[in-house]
C-alpha cells in the first residue's frame, strides 16, 4: 500500500480555520463592510475631489454601526479610528502574486476575463490574490467605481460576498477604452448605485445592466451652525467686500470637462464681470496653469485643492457658484454651494433635476455647453447675481434632500439587500 504524500499549504489551512471560526459566530457580531475606493489627503490618501469626499463620510457614518475595512494603496489611514486598512503591496510584490494567480487559477476563469488585455488580466488577479483572504470576513463588499478592476476580481470566487458598486459617472473620461469592463463588472454588483436621473439614462445608453439599478443621491457632510458672515470671512482672505465672489471648485479635469475654459472665457469678454467679481477657482495644476493665459482678468484667486474644511470658507463668501460642466453625474460641489444658501450654475441635465426637487425655491440657473457659449453663460451668471434668493430656505432645503443624516439609511437598506421602497 503506497502513502501519498499532500504538501499542506499552512496560510490557506489557518486561512480555512480562521474563516471557518468567523462563519461560526457570524451572528454574535456587528455586521462588517469593506470599502473599495479613495481617501482626501487629509485621511491618508492621495488626492482630494468629490468620491474620496464623498468615501470619508460614508465610511465615517458606516463605522458607528459597522465593522469597516478599507482595501487601499495608501500606507497609512488617519484621522478614521477602528477601520482596518488592507494595503496593496509594492510593484514588484504584485507582479510576483498576479503571475501566481495566473499559473495556478482554473482555466474557466481565465476564460471569463478573456476579453481584457494580458495587463489588465494580471491586475486584476493580484487583486483576486489578495481579496479571497479578505472578503471571507465581510458581509458586504462596497466598490467606488464600475471602472475598479477589483469588481472584475471579485466576480472570480467561488463564494462572492455582497457586491454594492456606487458608480459616479462611468462614462466620463474614454469609457470607449474600458468599456467591456464597465458591462462586465454591471452585471457582476448585486447592486449598483447610480446618482442621478441622467446618470441613468446613460446606464441604457451603454447597455449596462439596468435591473440591478438603485438611487441613492450623494449625500453631503451637513453643518451645525452655518456661517454667513461674508464681510468678515472676506477680510481674514484679503477680499475686497465690495466686489461679487464668484466661485469655481473642479480639481479633476477642470478644464476639458468641468469648463473652467468657458467660465474664465465670459470673465475675460464682460466688461461688469471683470470690473465687479472676483474669479476664486480651486484646481489642479492643469486648471491653474491654464488660468495664467488670462491675464486681462486681474481679479483671479487661484488656488490648489485642499480639505474640505478649507473649502467650506469658499461657500460661504461666495455670491454665485459657477462649474459649467460638459459633463456631470451628479456634481457635489452644487449641492455643498446650496447648502450655504449659495445659489448655482452648472450642467443642465443635473440642475435641472435639482430645480424639480427645489420646487419653487430659486436655486439658479441650468447650462449647455453643447448649446450655448461663453457670452450666454456671462449673461446668466449677470442674472442670478441680480436674483433675490433665499439662503435660509435653500439650506434648509438642501439639509432635508441631501444630508447624511436623512440618507444614510439608504445605503443601509443596500447592504441588507432591501428592496427599495
């Protein structure tokens, strides 16, 4: 009688016990949800911008109720205690792991990830490396992004966990490039979050998956004392009281997307706006840079992006908030302006859904790049300068729309797997 000897791999066997102790006790403890997705430097992470704004407030909401866990590049999470940070591994490290995944992965799911490129398949198996010793320990597994390729590695398992994708905008950008991804990882999520009516509308555009579709809009940090101060605000920022603030915030693509070009373009060709406004424009280095040709337009603060907390300053001495977008999903930035009773303009087919939300409260003006130029942008930009609005009623409605407060329950029906009311 022949022995046959088994090599025991000793991390999968305390892998399978350690799992196996977590499914035992399952019911003992608090429900558990790994995050995907980015921080604001200020965190930890690497960027600032509306999804990792947006990131940091869920995830501080959800660690109240939650066991939370963050699958992320960065080194180091602040400012966010009891969240466990799973790091991604240097460069080499993960060529080593993608390579294994590789050779040693069944053929049938190679097969399913075919339709990705050779670079793309190794990215996507590190992260399946790495995720299937991970997400056994989580109920919910809750991805920024159809672009993310941890979606696509995901879908690899045998025991998926609940997949929950928010996706801020998939075709912004060349969609073209990532496309089958994007359709791929649709109808991977059990459920995917989308933020607005036209995002949507785009979803069918695509052929997307559309029945796995939930809508939750992007929620806003409310304040508890809102400041309206302007004059001394303005001083303390070396502003002269007597001019309009005129505000744009786009850190991301400011210029092709989020029009900084068209806006910068109105300033520079009306006489009123050059004479009477201060431009203050938060960018990064492309949008800055670019704000350097209009030197005809004296009245310009350019500034690079920074915490939120710094921003909200910004809001709160801003007469007009101004991002004429080519293109947007649902456009935070509008929503933190109107919570400053501050109103807007910006992308039509996103303001125009707030407009209807708002009902008969003012909130600004709607704008088509594709339609309209530069001169009919500085018109309405003159316009609603010249509107009474209602600041207290606009925060007060927005706090009621948008806040976390009165949507977070939202997202938790999501993970619960709550069919929307």
């Amino acid at each position: 009688m022949k022995l046959v000897e088994e090599k025991i791999d000793v991390c999968e066997l305390l892998l399978l016990i350690n799992i196996s102790i977590f499914q035992k006790n399952r019911s003992k403890i608090m429900k558990s949800i790994l995050y995907i997705t980015i921080l604001p430097k200020e965190y930890g992470g690497k960027t600032n911008g509306g999804i990792a704004t947006h990131s940091v407030q869920l995830i501080l909401k959800a660690k109240n109720e939650y066991r939370v866990g963050l699958y992320s590049d960065i080194k180091e999470i602040k400012e966010l205690d009891e969240v466990i940070l799973y790091t991604e591994d240097n460069r080499l490290i993960k060529i080593i792991k993608s390579l294994y995944a590789y050779i040693t992965i069944e053929k049938e799911k190679i097969n399913k990830i075919r339709f990705l490129k050779f670079k793309d398949r190794l990215r996507v198996l590190y992260h399946y490396c790495n995720l299937k010793s991970i997400v056994p320990f989580y109920n919910v597994v809750h991805i920024h992004s159809l672009h993310n390729d941890c979606v696509t590695a995901l879908s690899l398992l045998n025991n998926k966990p609940r997949i929950v994708v928010t996706d801020h905008g998939f075709w912004q950008g060349n969609v073209q490039k990532d496309i089958e991804k994007v359709r791929y990882n649709s109808f991977t999520a059990d459920k995917v979050i989308y933020i607005s009516d036209y995002a949507k509308l785009k979803y069918k555009e695509y052929k997307l998956n559309t029945v796995n579709l939930t809508k939750i809009y992007n929620p806003f940090s409310e304040k508890k004392i809102i400041t309206r101060d302007q004059n001394e605000i303005k001083k303390n920022l070396n502003i002269d009281k007597n001019k309009k603030v005129i505000f744009f915030s786009g850190v991301s693509d400011p210029v092709k997307r989020k029009g900084l070009d068209i806006l910068l373009e109105s300033i520079s060709s009306d006489d009123y706006l050059r004479e009477n406004t201060i431009l203050i424009i938060i960018a990064n280095e492309e949008g800055l840079n670019y704000a350097e040709k209009y030197s005809n337009v004296k009245n310009i603060i350019a500034l690079k992006p920074m915490p939120y907390e710094d921003i909200i300053n910004y809001y709160n001495i801003s007469d007009i908030f101004v991002l004429p977008s080519r293109s947007e999903s649902f456009g935070l930035v509008y929503i933190e302006s109107l919570s400053y009773g501050t109103p807007v303009i910006g992308f039509d087919k996103v303001i125009q859904e707030f407009q209807n939300l708002y009902s008969h409260l003012y909130i600004g003006e709607s704008f088509n790049p594709l339609e309209e130029n530069y001169t009919e942008l500085a018109s309405k930009i003159k316009m609603v300068l010249s509107k009474e609005v209602n600041p207290a009623a606009l925060i007060e409605k927005t706090n009621e729309l948008f806040s976390w407060e009165n949507l977070f329950y939202k997202f938790q029906n999501v993970y619960r797997g709550q069919k929307e009311k």
